[in-house]
C-alpha cells in the first residue's frame, strides 16, 4: 500500500488518478478540482448524489425557515402601529411538497448535471465503497487509484437514552418528510439544528418543547445563550435547560421523555421526540481499521491540516472527518486534499476566520474565538456587549431582540472574535470575519465608514463600544 501511495510521479499506472468516495459537498469539490488539474478521477456515490445538504441538511431546512419567518413576520405585523394582520398554514403538504420540488431542481441542477462537464470525472454509482490495497472497491470492481479521499458525509446521531429505541422518534430529516403537522414536538438538544427546527416548527403552529443538557447554542456566548432562550420562550417555545436524559418510551401513539431537573424528575409527553443531539460519522463498511486510518470517539476521521488521515495517500473531508460541520468547510477541506492528494500542492485547513450562521430568528452568527476561548488561549481579553436598542436599523424594524458581542486582545486591541444576534446577522458576520482576516483592531473597526441604518452599522457601535458611551452619540456621529 505505502508504495501505491507515494506521489504521483512515482505511482503506477491504473484506472484513475484519484477516487472520491462520497458524491455531496465535499466528493463533488474534490472530483472537480482534481479534473481541472488534468486528473483522472472516480467520483464513487455514496447515498443520493449532492449528499446532506441539498438533500436533508441546508436546502430543505432553511426554506422551511423562511416559510416560517413569513408566518411570523405576518403575525407580528402589529409591532408597527396601524398594521395589522394574520397568517396561518393552510396546507401543509403544499408546503413540503414545494421543499421538495426545490431540493430536486437544485441536486439536478447544481450536482447530477454537472457531471457531464467534466470530461475526467467518472461516476460511479454501483454500491457501497470499501478501501483495498492500491484503492477502492466498489460492486464487486476494484478501483485502482493510488490516492483515495474519504468524503462520505454524516447523519443524525440516536443518543444513548433508555428506551429511545421504542419510542415515537423523528430526527432532522424525517421531520422534513411529515405528511402531517404535529401538534406537540419535544426536540433534544439545543444545538444550532436543534433551535433552527424547534422554532421553525413552533412558528407553523406546533407546540413544541426544547430540553437540553446545558444550554441553548453551548458553544457560544453564554449572552448570546441567554438572550436566543428569553426570545424562544417569548414566542411560546418551552425550553428546559440544565436537564439529564433519564429514559423515553411510547405511551400508546404518543413519546413520553424522563429527565431530571434541578434534582426534580420529570415526564415530558409530545406526538414525537426529534432528535437533535449532533452527529454520526459514515465510516462504517470502509474498512478504515483494515487500513490503518484511525477515527475519534464519534467515529469521525482524524485528518491532519493536509487534510491526510493517518494512512499515507488516504484524505478525507466534509462531515466524515473531525473537522468543522459545515458544509462550505467541507467543499473548502475537499479541495485543500484534492491539491495536496493528486496536484502538488501543500496546503494547510484554516479556520480561524471561519464565519458560522444559526438561522433562528434572531439569526446568530459568528467567528474567531470566544471570550472562553480568548482567555483559555492566554489572551488578556476586553469585551464589548451592544444591545441592538443602541442600533438604529433595529430602533426603525421596531426589532430590538438581539446583541453584538466583540472580544479583542487588551494589549494589542485586535479583534479576535465576535457574534451577532440580529434578524440580519447572518449578512452582516462577513464583514466581522474579513476584520479578523486581515487583523484588525477595535479602533480601526469603530473608525471604519459604515451605511446608515443597516444591521451591520452594528459592528462599527460595538467596536465604539470599548471605549466610549455610543447612546451619547447622534446619528452617525462615530
């Protein structure tokens, strides 16, 4: 194997330069980078072409959001005096039928028909995949190949409950494919995909309940958590905090959850439990062990910055590896070992100006680090908190739920990371990263000229913030 494994120079000849194994985000970014460098690729399916996001992941999901906004904003229309309206679903399996008719055009449109464009991308769609000495074996054929990437994807993960086995359970994808509404949902986990369904679901008119072991969206800011559980609760949705998942069983049709509570037991009873406790690697059938090529706790690869796992010629990328869950990083990450694997290249995965989004409503979106994760890396940190009151954008949507939280270094003042909860913040958190990017400095942020009355207008106020009263400026007056 390590000899079918040397560069590309050295390789015997085979069948193919490169086989991709995984035909979403990341096999797609892989096969192609590699087919405009002149290679010879084998794209081998894995599931339904496009893989999670345009099928079950972001596509699906954020339309539903969106359908959802257009309800609430409708109800919530009285916000501004004089208005007044009302909306309500009407049909329900219009409405998912409509999702899937986008998410078909769209893996049509921007997957399958791609393919016949790149003259060195073979697909493969003949069944499962399994690495084998000098590459893939897939139907019964071996693919020869003397480097491989891994590019298969994740799924929802089943968590390790008593009794969650027999109980009424949907996760992210099946509760896209009801052909029904639910009158009640307990979601478990209160994780980005967590709030995004359980608010989305709430605002269509189910009564939903939210319980998690610590808090809403844990990996931020624990404002950030604070003010996304006032806003949830305001709009009716139950959130139970702090809890232990003790046990989940079927009670006739209906799911019924145990947990503990301040060190109170506790039955939870909805028409289903969805679950929202993160995610599973597709690595079973591979053959990574036989190989070589070591996973994590949860069954993800280990990859390197080259995107190389710990088997000589074997890459990974996107959902399978260890890396972030998203699936820009994941096109991002297929491409680095696509260069490094079969052109040449020595790149290395860089995610320190990595933007990420939750699409509730107030949207949060943020990048770098944490004030946690400022102070844990040694930084003497200064923080500055904004209310979105202090944002004039906000002050004329009449819509001031939400905050703007920046962290920077106090000797040096660059801005080392930031969030914005603001119902246009996932447009307005590229203008942070591209501050981080090119290491900007909470002056340089609070002096730059920013449009009036937008959401991002906020950073400027926030960066302001470290060191003056911004409630005592006119407009524009920073």
């Amino acid at each position: 194997m390590d000899d079918l494994m040397k560069d590309d120079c050295c390789a015997p000849k085979g069948d193919f330069d490169l086989a991709v194994i995984g035909a979403g985000s990341a096999g797609f970014s892989a096969a192609i980078t590699a087919a405009e460098g002149g290679k010879r690729v084998a794209l081998i399916g894995h599931g339904t072409i496009g893989g999670t996001c345009v099928n079950v992941g972001c596509v699906p999901s954020k339309t539903m959001i969106r359908a959802a906004e257009a309800l609430h904003g409708a109800q919530t229309a009285h916000r501004f005096p004089g208005l007044n309206s009302e909306a309500q679903v009407a049909d329900w399996s219009a409405l998912i039928a409509a999702k899937d008719d986008l998410v078909a055009t769209l893996r049509q449109k921007k997957y399958a028909d791609l393919l016949p464009g790149y003259g060195g991308v073979t697909y493969l769609d003949e069944g499962p995949a399994r690495l084998v000495l000098g590459g893939v074996e897939v139907g019964g054929r071996r693919i020869t190949a003397p480097k491989v990437i891994v590019a298969t994807g994740g799924r929802p993960a089943v968590p390790d409950i008593p009794g969650i086995q027999d109980a009424p359970t949907l996760d992210s994808t099946s509760l896209l494919e009801l052909d029904r509404l639910p009158e009640s949902l307990i979601f478990l986990g209160g994780g980005y995909i967590g709030v995004e369904l359980a608010q989305m679901m709430a605002r269509m008119g189910t009564r939903v309940t939210i319980v998690c072991r610590s808090r809403l969206l844990p990996r931020t800011e624990p404002e950030v958590s604070r003010a996304l559980t006032e806003t949830l609760r305001a709009e009716g949705v139950a959130v139970v905090d702090g809890a232990t998942y003790d046990a989940a069983r079927r009670d006739g049709v209906r799911a019924v959850l145990t947990v503990t509570v301040d060190g109170a037991d506790r039955d939870l009873t909805a028409d289903r439990l969805v679950l929202t406790t993160g995610r599973a690697a597709n690595t079973e059938g591979l053959g990574l062990a036989e190989m070589g090529v070591e996973t994590d706790a949860r069954g993800a690869i280990r990859v390197g910055d080259d995107m190389q796992t710990t088997k000589a010629g074997i890459f990974a990328a996107g959902d399978v590896t260890d890396r972030d869950q998203f699936v820009y990083m994941a096109a991002y990450g297929a491409k680095l070992a696509s260069r490094n694997a079969v052109l040449g290249g020595a790149e290395r995965y860089d995610n320190a100006a990595m933007p990420w989004v939750v699409f509730t409503d107030p949207q949060v979106a943020g990048v770098g680090l944490t004030e946690a994760q400022a102070r844990a890396a040694g930084h003497d940190v200064k923080t500055s908190v904004l209310t979105l009151d202090n944002v004039p954008r906000a002050l004329a949507a009449r819509d001031t739920r939400g905050l703007i939280k920046l962290v920077a270094d106090r000797a040096t003042d660059r801005l080392l990371g930031g969030v914005i909860m603001a119902p246009e913040g996932a447009d307005s958190v590229q203008t942070l990263a591209m501050a981080l990017k090119f290491g900007m400095t909470t002056k340089a942020l609070g002096e730059t000229i920013f449009p009036y009355l937008t959401t991002v207008e906020g950073l400027k106020l926030a960066a302001q913030t470290f060191d003056k009263d911004v409630a005592k400026l006119s407009c524009c007056a920073g």
